[in-house]
C-alpha cells in the first residue's frame, strides 16, 4: 500500500458504534475516516459525493439496509471496496452481502484487530471472513447443503425492495412517496406488485417476510 491513507466512510445506525470505530480506525495512521452515515440510504449519497476508498457497511440498518446500499454503491462505483460488519452470523446475509459486492465480512462481536486485518485485506483485493463464518459456509458447503436462490434479492426489484423495508418499518404509503420521491400511485402500485409476487396479502405478512429475508432486524 506504499504507506498511502486510506479514507473510509462508516455506515451503521448505532452513533456509539460508529464513534468508537472512528477513534479506533484513527489509531492507525495508515486510515482516515472521511464520513459517517446512520442508514443505507445516506451511505449511497455519501459514497457518491465523498468517494472513499473503503466502506465498512453494517448489514441491517433502517431506511435502506447494508445489502441494498451495498448493490447500489456497487452498481454506480467502480473502485470503492465494502466490509459487511453485522452482528448477523445468518448465512443469507453474508450470501446476500458477498453477492451485492462487498469484498468482506466481520461479525461485530469480533476483536478489533480482525477488523484492521480485514480492511488490510481488502484493500489489498483480498476477501476477508471472519474464521467463524468461513467454517460455517464451507462446513454447509462440503455437506451439500443447497444455498437457498430464490430471495427477495433476486426475485424483487432495487424499487420494490427499498418499498417493502419502508412498509416493514412502518412507514405510511405518503411516507414512503417523500422518502423515495415519488408519487403516492407509484407506492400503491410498487405494494401491490410486492403482494401478486410474494402472494402475501397483509402488511403483517409482508413485514414478516421482510424480516425473514434480513431486508429489515425489526
């Protein structure tokens, strides 16, 4: 890395999570933390405007969860690199993490020099997971276990998953519309679309299934 800094943006919805992983990021004179974002929504405009090298991205937040930011930011930035830091040790989240691009994965009750092994890592175009995710994944990979294809992440648009997160969190049809800037028609017509697909009628059974997929920890 040539002695080289490099800036990171931190996205989790914890205030106290993302101050101490400032301080202790900042230990270390080779990372400098250029931006701080409480959901997936502001980490997708922060990522754009500040352009970091490295995000280290929580998986579940509100408003737009670490998976859905990760697509988007993926989908628009050639050179950013992503580490997932999730309390989830769940295996649809770090499939749906690895697969939205994120180069990473780091469960956060981990210690904290596995963090900084993993953005060394990262940075150097070198996957990193945690030990015991690793041996979770290819225990159930050896086995033969299927990986579960059919999910919300691949049978759902962007759209219609930002929709179903905001209907899972409670969000009213007109606030979703200001949220995501459109028309109150539109969100009707993007619930209606989410309940013919996933033939769930009920916004109870909507929010269950949005938990269930790890589109909202609610």
């Amino acid at each position: 890395m040539g002695g080289s800094v490099n800036k990171i943006l931190i996205a989790d919805d914890h205030k106290i999570m993302r101050d101490g992983l400032r301080i202790l990021l900042e230990k270390h004179e080779e990372f400098k933390v250029i931006g701080e974002a409480g959901d997936g929504r502001t980490a997708v405009k922060m990522a754009s405007e500040l352009s970091p090298d490295l995000i280290v991205m929580d998986a579940s937040m509100p408003d737009m969860n670490g998976i859905e930011a990760t697509r988007q930011i993926m989908s628009k930035s050639s050179g950013v690199k992503i580490i997932a830091l999730s309390m989830h040790s769940d295996r649809q989240y770090i499939i749906e993490m690895l697969k939205a691009g994120a180069l990473g994965y780091v469960l956060k009750d981990c210690a904290y020099d596995e963090l900084v092994n993993a953005i060394r890592s990262v940075m150097d175009d070198v996957m990193y997971l945690s030990p015991k995710i690793a041996d979770s994944i290819l225990t159930e990979y050896i086995s033969g276990v299927p990986f579960k294809n059919i999910t919300a992440f691949s049978s759902l648009t962007n759209r219609e998953r930002e929709v179903l997160q905001l209907i899972s969190e409670g969000k009213t049809t007109k606030e979703i519309a200001a949220i995501l800037n459109v028309s109150i028609k539109t969100v009707e017509t993007h619930r209606q679309q989410l309940m013919n697909k996933l033939k769930i009628h009920s916004i109870a059974g909507l929010t269950k299934y949005a938990v269930r997929e790890g589109l909202t920890s609610l």
